[in-house]
C-alpha cells in the first residue's frame, strides 16, 4: 500500500472539488489545533457545536477552548446520543439553536461526534440560512473514514435509514486520532467495517494489507494513520468522480443495502446492532450473493467472511441477538433503498474481492429467495 505522504505527524487528504473544495487533516492532537486550524482556512467568526451526551464530556471543552483562543465565540448544543438522535425533533432542536446563535452563512456548524451528529449537523448547516459553512469534528472511526467525508447528510424516516437528507460539504474535516482512544473495542471495530470495505470496493492490494496488519491498525500508532488516511483517500476519490451518487459513487455503499435493511429490522436499537456491524454483515451477503449469481467464486466469499469474523465482527444474521423479522420484511427496507431506481433493484455485487460494481435490475425474486436461505 502507497503510503500518503507528509512532512509532519498530520496527514492531509485534499478532496479536489473546486470552489466546495476542502482539506482532510489526519492526526493526533487535532482538537486542541481546531481553532488555529479552521480560523486560517475559513473567514467566520461565530460556530455551533452540535455534539453527543456521551462526547461532550471527553472533548467539548478541549474544542471549545480551541475555539476561544482563535478568537471564534461558540455556542453548544448537546443532543442524545444514538442512532435515534437522526430524527426531525433533533434535527429542528439544532437549527434553532444554530439560529438562537447567529450563526451566519460564513459562520460554521462544527459537527463533534459520530456519524450520528454528523449526519444530523451536515443536514442543519445545510438548510438554516439555505447553507452555512460545516466543519466536521470526527470521534469514531466509522466517522473519519466514511460519514465525515463527502457531504451526504440526513436523518432517518419510518421507512428507512437517512432517507431524507442534502448534499452538503464539509468546509473542513479534523479527524483527530487521539480520541479513538476512548473508544469500545466495538465501537471500533465497527468502524474497521468501513475501512475493509475500501479494500473489498477496488482495492484488493489495501485489503490484504489490512489482513496482514490489522492488529497493528487496531493496536494504535502509524499503522492505523495509514489506514484512515488510506480509507479517506478512496473516498475522496469515488466522491470527486460521483459527487451525487448518480453512478460510481454507489460503490461506497457495498454491504450497506443488506446491512440498512438489517438496521432497520432491529429498529435501530444499538443493543443489537450497530451501523458498522450491519455493513459488516452485509459484505458478507453482497460476496455470497455474488456467488450464488455466479458472478464470483464461493471462495471470495468465505475470505472476506474469514478476515471479519477474525476481527470480532458478526458476519451472520443469526449473530445479530433477538429475532429478526421474516424476510419479506427486510425485502420491504430493501425496496425503500435510497439506490432503487424506477422501482428496479440496484446492489453494488462483487466479482472477486476488490471487484465490485454497481448492479441494476437485481431479480427480486432472487433476492428473497436468498434472503430467506440466509434467515433459516
């Protein structure tokens, strides 16, 4: 794997997407820079911090100080923490306090948090004032290699996840990886989900690398930079060829179709399965599915199965506690996916690892038959 290089500590990805483009930085100590950093990039003078019950805690005083030195005054909103929080009460809670601030339009909504507050914050600072700047504050790593970059923002509906949402780019992105310290072992693995996924996406050689060196990835140190700034770097590129999904973007979502639908079938309860986890488990559904198309071997399947199940994370349906509902319920989730086009059914497949592509007019048929196989 090519290393990105730097003459510091701190990587910088830059995502090229002319007058909405922004810097990726990647590194330690990030929170304690965010003032200096973003008050020499941007021109405001004024943020909302829309943060966590849970992060508020460990980081916003850190940020906030930050903030204060560089001589931008700040405003906290504290929202609850989970996947329920990407709910329209949250979403209206945060832009009347972005509001009650006077946050203008080359002021900034600082998202810190997962990907959670950073959906949620991306979407408020998209609408209040029909856009004020955003600057995204990641603490998970699912939300520095994936949510944070490329400026897909929303909220959950009834019928399905982030389902309603804009397109808005962050400003900036500061992934501080000191804070992903503090984080559950399942927490961060569910994050690694999103790391493998680049590799399995189009980059076979990056995969296996993960294979021979994720105890290093998970233990801390360079190893785990490279990988996030490896993983930003995939995405950065996929979004500056598709920024609006209208094709190769789609390819970010592999796993995540099976894995939405999975989310959505536990009613989003974060007792039985977190975002990570689902994409986890979707992968795996996407590689078999594949296989039992006939469009890869059995083998690539059990691979990437082999190298998830050795980091600690479900692969299967029945890993997933409590009972899941009959198959044609998640066929329903599946047929609300934000990639169904013309009613047709769109899956991003695979034909070997790191071989994927973006797969129109699935059979349905075959889907809940496979569904079904699965569900036993």
């Amino acid at each position: 794997m090519n290393a990105i290089t730097s003459a510091s500590a701190i990587r910088t990805v830059h995502v090229p997407l002319g007058e909405r483009a922004y810097d990726i930085l990647i590194g330690p100590g990030l929170i304690a820079r965010a003032g200096a950093e973003i008050a020499s990039r941007l021109k405001g003078r004024k943020a909302a911090v829309v943060t966590d019950e849970h992060v508020a805690p460990l980081y916003l005083k850190a940020l906030v100080a930050s903030l204060d030195e560089a001589g931008i005054a700040s405003a906290e909103v504290v929202l609850p923490a989970g996947e329920k929080t990407k709910s329209f009460e949250h979403l209206m809670t945060a832009c009347d306090k972005v509001l009650e601030a006077r946050v203008e339009r080359n002021d900034y909504v600082i998202a810190l948090g997962g990907g959670v507050i950073g959906d949620l914050s991306g979407f408020a600072a998209g609408i209040v004032r029909r856009g004020v700047r955003f600057v995204q504050v990641p603490t998970s790593l699912l939300s520095q290699v994936d949510s944070s970059v490329g400026g897909k923002t929303g909220i959950n509906s009834r019928h399905g996840k982030n389902l309603i949402g804009v397109f808005h780019q962050p400003d900036l992105v500061l992934a501080d990886t000191d804070v992903l310290n503090s984080l559950s072992e399942r927490e961060f693995r569910a994050g690694y989900a999103e790391v493998a996924k680049y590799g399995l996406i189009d980059k076979p050689d990056f995969f296996a690398w993960l294979e021979a060196n994720w105890k290093a990835v998970f233990a801390g140190g360079s190893a785990r930079i490279e990988a996030i700034a490896a993983s930003c770097q995939a995405k950065a590129d996929v979004v500056v060829a598709d920024e609006r999904e209208n094709g190769q973007r789609a390819l970010l979502n592999l796993g995540h179709t099976f894995g939405h639908a999975l989310e959505a079938a536990t009613a989003y309860d974060s007792s039985r399965l977190v975002h990570g986890e689902g994409v986890s488990i979707g992968m795996v559904l996407a590689h078999e599915f594949s296989a039992r198309m006939n469009l890869a071997s059995p083998d690539d399947a059990r691979r990437v199965e082999r190298h998830l199940k050795e980091v600690g994370l479900p692969t299967r349906m029945s890993d997933i506690p409590g009972e899941l509902p009959p198959a044609e319920t998640l066929m329903d989730a599946i047929a609300q996916d934000k990639k169904v086009k013309s009613g047709k059914l769109t899956f991003i497949l695979t034909r070997g690892v790191g071989q994927s592509f973006v797969a129109d007019d699935v059979p349905a048929s075959e889907v809940i038959s496979f569904l079904q196989e699965k569900h036993a």
